[in-house]
C-alpha cells in the first residue's frame, strides 16, 4: 500500500472525528467545573485549572486533571490539559460517538491545531489511531501520527457496513 493511499485512507477514517463532530456544540455554553481556578484579570499570565477539571460543551465531555488557558486580547488562544490521563468524548454529527484519550492535549485555537501526545488512542466506529503523539487540523482535516521521536503509530479502518449487501 504506498502513502498516498494510506493517506487517503486514514483521512477518510479520522476526518468525521472533528470535521464531524457535532457541529451544533460550538454554538453552546461551555460549562467548565474544577476543585480549584487562578486566573488573572487580563492577559498578564495564564488561567489554571486543576483538582480535576471537567469542560462539557453540548456533547462535547473532557476531563483532565489540568487546563492551563493562554489568551491574548481577552480570548483564549491556547489550551493545554494534562494528567489523568486527559479523557475526551464527542457525538458525531451523525449520532455515533468519538473518544480520544491522551496524557497531553494541546489545542492551539488560532491555527486549529490540536496536538495529542503520550499514550494516544483515538476511537471512532470507521476506525481507530494510536501511538505516541497525534496530530489533527481541525482546518484542513489532515492527521499526523508517529514520526521520528514519536515512535510508531497504529491505524485500524473499519470496513464499511455490508449487512445486506452482497
């Protein structure tokens, strides 16, 4: 199998776990519960969060042991939650679920890059990623796994539904 067809197969099996995820809960409050919160005013140093946090945003379910949140100009531009390890799950659009699982998740809200790193594994009913360090673009759609210090990554696609086909 040469590169391209992997590549295209394994956009085809991760783009719905964002590009699909419930479109509607961007337009939700987001609902954020933890044992303990320093922030500042302004943008002079970041917000914590720790003591286990937990972001709810209509389907949308993540828990960490902590969020530190950087902002410029009063909106938050950066996000990166650690321990646990962090735990995340998503409706699809569709109605099917998504759950991804890292040690560090580190989302980078001005260039929609989401970064997952240490014991990566991200399910979805079409198929399933895992490894070291993953990385989506939440524009593009396009997923980098593995890589020279990342070690190796591991990708199952799932066939299509052929119950009551041929």
């Amino acid at each position: 199998m040469n590169v391209l067809h992997l590549s295209l197969l394994l956009a085809l099996a991760l783009a719905p776990a964002a590009a699909l995820a419930r479109t509607s809960d961007r337009n939700k409050p987001m609902d954020i519960d933890a044992g303990h919160s320093d922030y500042s005013m302004d943008d002079s140093r970041p917000t914590t969060l720790s003591g286990g946090v937990i972001i709810t945003q209509g389907t949308l379910d993540i828990r960490s042991n902590q969020a530190v949140i950087h902002s410029a100009n009063g909106e938050p531009v950066r996000a990166v939650l650690t321990g646990g390890p962090v735990k995340m799950k998503q409706e699809l659009d569709d109605g099917k679920p998504m759950t991804a699982v890292a040690n560090r998740v580190d989302y980078d809200l001005k260039s929609e890059i989401v970064t997952f790193t240490g014991n990566v594994d991200i399910q979805q009913p079409t198929g399933s990623i895992a490894g070291q360090r993953v990385v989506y673009n939440m524009k593009t759609g396009q997923v980098q796994g593995g890589g020279q210090d990342a070690g190796r990554v591991k990708i199952r696609i799932q066939p299509k539904n052929t119950q009551g086909g041929t």
